[in-house]
C-alpha cells in the first residue's frame, strides 16, 4: 500500500477498507510480492479471483 501511494497518491481509509491487495500470478504459481505482481481489487472480486485460482 506504500508503494502504491507513493506512485499513485494517498487513498483514503475507505478505499482501503474496500480494497484488497491482489497477486496477479498467484505466488503458489510463482508469483512474487514485487509491487509489478500486485495490484488492488474490490473485495467481493478479490474472493471470486481467489475463488477461481484454488479450484484451477
């Protein structure tokens, strides 16, 4: 969230507490924690991504 202030400017509270912080390639498929792997969703689609990815 850092990284993605610093770049992007400061979100407010709200937008965190509605956003999680995503893995584009999921690290059990070798995905890392570089700030290029991560990008924030909205919670309800944060689970339907994580949803999908454990019944791949």
């Amino acid at each position: 969230m850092k990284e993605f202030s610093e770049r992007y400017g400061n979100q407010s509270k709200e937008y965190w507490a509605e956003n999680q912080v995503h893995h584009i390639r999921p690290r059990i498929y070798g995905g890392n924690n570089d700030f290029d792997n991560l990008m924030p969703v909205p919670i309800e689609a944060h689970k339907l991504i994580t949803k999908w990815f454990i019944n791949y």
